[in-house]
C-alpha cells in the first residue's frame, strides 16, 4: 500500500469537519498502490473482499474507480482528482475486522 485516504484519519484535510459534523467517520476508505501492476493481483486474489460495481452492501466490497465509476471522466479531471491506476476503493462490511485486515495482507 501507498496512501490511505480517509476521513477518519488527522491527516485528512477534510478531518475536523467530519469530526465536528458526524458521530463517526464511516467505512469507506481509498488507498493507492505503489504500481498499476498490483491492482490487478489485488483485485483477483482477495478471498474475503468481494471486487463489484457498487459498493452498497454489508459485506467488504472493493472497487477499481479508474475503470469503473470514473471511466467516463476525462483523464485530466481524473487525475485532478486522484483518480488514477493505482486507487482503489474499499467499503468496509460487517466481517470481522481481524478477517478483513488479513485478507488485505496476503494480498499487498
């Protein structure tokens, strides 16, 4: 892994104001990878973690946005963004957190 990106984090320039207006940070968290070559052996060994479309149900849902819901989205403004081929985005479900880290690990 290269980068978290996450609300919950103090980092985040987005940190205080989350604090201030929710009671949590949320799951969703994006994290980049150190080269393009490893989404693709992340996306396809991962045993818990299911790869989708949405990211809308219980379980850990992981999604490719550069090919998926950003696809569409001129390069330049995708890279403005962030948006690029080494982000992936993780929705965190309701599995144990021990199971989901693990299945992470093996796979980075």
């Amino acid at each position: 892994m290269d980068q978290v990106i996450y609300v919950g984090l103090p980092e985040h320039e987005d940190y205080e104001i989350s604090r201030k207006q929710a009671t949590g940070f949320g799951s969703m968290i994006s994290f980049t990878v150190k080269k393009a070559e490893t989404v693709g052996r992340v996306l396809d060994n991962l045993k818990l973690i299911f790869f989708a479309e949405s990211l809308g149900g219980v379980e850990s849902l992981i999604t490719y946005p550069m090919v998926q819901t950003h696809s569409a989205i001129p390069q330049e403004t995708r890279e403005r963004l962030g948006v690029n081929d080494r982000l992936l985005r993780l929705s965190v479900g309701i599995e144990a957190a021990e199971d989901i880290i693990a299945d992470l690990e093996q796979v980075l």
